[in-house]
C-alpha cells in the first residue's frame, strides 16, 4: 500500500481525500496556488508544497510543478480529483513515467473512453445501447440524408464538444441546413476538431448514470445508479439516487450490462457511464474516467466508500467482493451549493461571515468552508455539498427539508434558497422531471 499520496486538487474533494488516506494510514500532501495558502485542505494535510500564482493554468493545471511536488516530497501515488487534471491522459502518463501510481485508469483507457466516438464505438463494441447515429458528416447533403436515415428530430453534435456547446437539434430538413452550418462553425471557433455527427434527439429524457469499480484484475461491478436529471445550463443542481425512475429489475438489466461491458473494454478504476433514458430505454452518451462530484449519494445507498477502493485499486490489490456482495439500501439526495448570485447564477466570492452545517442522523456536508474562509474568485462557486439518506424517499426528501433549513452560510449569496424551491415543487416530489424541468421551471417562475 502506498505510504504517502499526494492530492492535486483543491476545495471539498482535496479534503474527500484526505479523509480515505487518513482512515486507510496514508499520508497526504496537499498542493495549492498562491490564492489558496489558507484553504482547510492545506490545513489538513500533513504537508503542504505550493505549486505556482492563483490562475488555475499556472497552478493546479500545471503538470510539471505538480509532478515536481510528489518527487520532492516523496510521495509514491497522486490523486487527481475531479475536474483540473482528473481526465488528462498526457498527466497520468507522466506521472507514471516519473515512477509515481496515478490514481485512476490507464492514460490509454482514458483516452479510449475520454474521446466521444471513440467511447461510443468502443460502447456499441461492447454491447451498450446507443442512440442511433450517422458517421462524421460531410455535407448539408449528407447531414439531410442521414437524417432522412435516422428519422427526425435529430441533434448535430460536435465530434469534440462539451457542456452543450457546437449542439443544434433539427426537426425538418430547412432546420438540418442551419443546424449543421451552425454547429460547424461553433465546433470551429471552440473545439480542436470542426468534425459533426448526428444522433436521433431525445427530447425529454432523464440524465442517467451508472457508477462503476473495476480491479486490475477483471473483476468488475457496478454500485447502481445516479439520476441527474436537474441540471440547468449542463450544471448538476440536485442528485439522487436510486432513480425514481427505475424499478429494480431494470436497475439489475442495466447493471449487468454495464458490468460486462467494462468487463470487456478492460476499464480499471472507478468510472461512470452518463447514459440518457427515455420510454423505460437506456442510450449510452459518454464516460467520466474520474472520481464524480456526485459520489457520495452511492456511497450512501451502497455503503462502499469509493475514495478508498479507487486507493485500493491502484495500489494493486483486488475488489475482494463480487456484485452479490453488494447491496443498496434506502435512499440518498445530493444538493450543490454554489456561492452565486440567486437572479444572474454568476458566481458571488466573498467572506463567508458565518457557517454553521447542519447534522444529525443521515445528514453529510462535504465542503472546504469554515467561519471567516474568504472564497477566492479564480476556482468554481461550489462551496459545499449536503448529502442526505434515509430508508425511502420520502423520509430522504423530509430530512433535507429540514437540513436546509439548518444550514446557516452568511456573507455570500448562495443556492440554499433555490434548493428549497425545487424540492418544493410537485414534479420534484412526485419523482416526475428530466433533463429540462428545471429550466422550464426557473423561465416560467422569474422574478
Ligand atoms: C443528447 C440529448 C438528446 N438526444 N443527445 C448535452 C450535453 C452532452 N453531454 C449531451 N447532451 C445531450 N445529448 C441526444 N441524442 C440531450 C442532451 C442534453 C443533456 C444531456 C444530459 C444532461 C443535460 C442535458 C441538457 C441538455 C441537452
């Protein structure tokens, strides 16, 4: 097992960490920019090595200073988060070269899985479904001809793309000529590759995720579902899991092919398949080769913490357990709380004046905030995450109505009201949204 890790990431998730080395024995080396010499990751870790200015690029985007840190500190593994660095190929690549375990899979699966079609080719290869879909298109002619093939409505989408951006959808062939002109250029202006393709659109499916563990080994499982589906503007807003659009025989469907797929694609560490479900079918969008935001309701249901089996599993040793073993139980939402203006969603740093998070039975805040932390203004608004479980849904949805409430952060603007909202409404409650139920909500509610 290793005996020292280093963490290169900030916020919550350096602490989530921190948290799984201490428990297992590890020491931790934390990494921080200029602007983050006071951030509680800093303080907990066992030693802390500066790593460059405030600017994400010049520090925890920077490859050599961060790999530097590890050879100097002597640190046998990195852990690379979410976000920043977490699905950098080049980066697991040289780390490894310098002696020192990624913690994550081959910078080989990662570009497999990392690359749009070449997940979705390797994801059709291993028997997942997929929604139909054209080849890279050539032409107005041939976009309008593949999408005569697949049927409309239809959506563009860049070869490259993300967060939404070079996606236009097509419902006659007057909209596929401005759909396709239009992603072209957007996928130019934005991504390295001007390459479209087509996919049959779904228009009101839910945003359905699949968590994965796998072993050096070949021993593979799945730890159920997430359901994500309230999102605004490709922002995650609310989680759970289970799904409250899934019973547990299509829960066991999915999984075992989930499992096996992975099984034969060969994919080690933890990993999520982003699948979309509409009419009681799965389509299989793209893979996140990292530890995700929103972990920690599976490790609620599942009772596996994921920290420390993806530290396992890269250190060598074997799951140990097979999917028999693993069982769920009740019911976990996850809320993000971001520091940003209620009106404009614009992030809001600041001097968080007071912080109380609220406890109990059931009740778990994620967060890297503490009475007086002033939130600097170079790194994402999220400030903390509460994730509440209970026996069923309900009792889940009760419990954070009543954490809400007790959660008190001062001095910065914050989500806590919008969350109170949404949980609110009756389509939230009654389990009944998808991918746009939010947005259709907060453009039907302005203030
Ligand atoms: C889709 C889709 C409907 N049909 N593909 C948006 C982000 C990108 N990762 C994939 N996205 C979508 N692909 C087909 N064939 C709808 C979306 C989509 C979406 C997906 C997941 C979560 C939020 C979303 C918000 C808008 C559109």
């Amino acid at each position: 097992m290793f005996q020292k890790i280093l963490i290169a990431n900030r916020g919550e998730v350096a602490l989530r960490i921190h948290r799984a080395c201490r428990e297992m024995g590890i020491r931790t080396v934390a990494v921080h920019s200029e602007a983050d010499a006071n951030a509680m990751h800093v303080r907990l870790a066992d030693e802390a090595v500066c790593i460059g200015p405030a600017r994400s690029t010049d520090s925890y985007l920077n490859k050599s200073a961060i790999i530097s840190a590890a050879l100097i500190t002597g640190a046998d593994a990195i852990h690379p988060g979410y976000g920043f660095l977490s699905e950098n190929a080049d980066f697991a690549e040289m780390v490894e070269e310098h002696g020192i375990t990624f913690i994550g899979p081959t910078a080989e699966q990662m570009r497999l899985m990392g690359d749009k079609i070449t997940a979705r080719q390797a994801a059709i290869k291993a028997g997942l479904p997929v929604t139909p879909g054209s080849p890279a298109l050539e032409s107005v002619e041939h976009a309008i001809e593949w999408a005569h093939k697949i049927g409309y409505p239809v959506i563009v989408k860049a070869k490259d793309g993300g967060g939404g951006k070079g996606m236009k959808t097509a419902f006659n062939d007057e909209e596929m000529r401005e759909a396709f002109t239009m992603a072209k250029a957007e996928a130019k202006a934005s991504f390295p590759s001007d390459v479209v393709y087509m996919e049959k659109y779904l228009q009101k499916p839910r945003h359905i995720e699949m968590q994965v563990l796998a072993d050096k080994y070949g021993h593979v499982v799945h730890l159920g579902e997430r359901d994500c589906s309230i999102q605004r503007k490709n922002q995650k807003v609310i989680e759970e899991s289970p799904s409250p659009a899934l019973n547990a025989q299509q829960r066991k469907e999915i999984g075992e092919t989930v499992r096996k797929a992975i099984e034969q694609i060969g994919y080690t560490n933890a990993g999520t398949l982003e699948f979309l479900y509409e009419d009681g079918k799965f389509y299989f969008l793209e893979m996140n080769t990292r530890l995700q935001v929103e972990h920690p309701i599976t490790e609620a249901v599942s009772g596996i913490d994921i920290v420390r089996e993806q530290i396992r599993i890269a250190s060598g040793a074997e799951l140990g357990y097979t999917q028999d073993d693993i069982t769920f139980s009740g019911h976990a939402i996850e809320c993000r709380i971001n520091a940003e203006n209620p009106e404009t969603f614009t992030p809001c740093p600041g001097k968080v004046t007071e912080w109380h998070a609220p406890g109990g039975l059931g009740i778990r805040v994620d967060s890297e905030i503490y009475s007086g932390y002033s939130i600097p203004p170079f790194y994402d608004s999220m400030i903390a995450k509460l994730i509440v479980s209970g026996k069923t849904r309900n009792a889940a949805l009760m419990r954070l109505r009543r954490a809400l409430e007790e959660f008190v952060i001062e001095g910065v603007p914050n989500t806590i009201p919008l969350h109170q909202e949404i949980i609110s409404q009756a389509e939230f409650i009654d389990g009944q949204y998808n991918i746009h139920w939010l947005e259709n909500y907060m453009k039907n509610h302005q203030k």
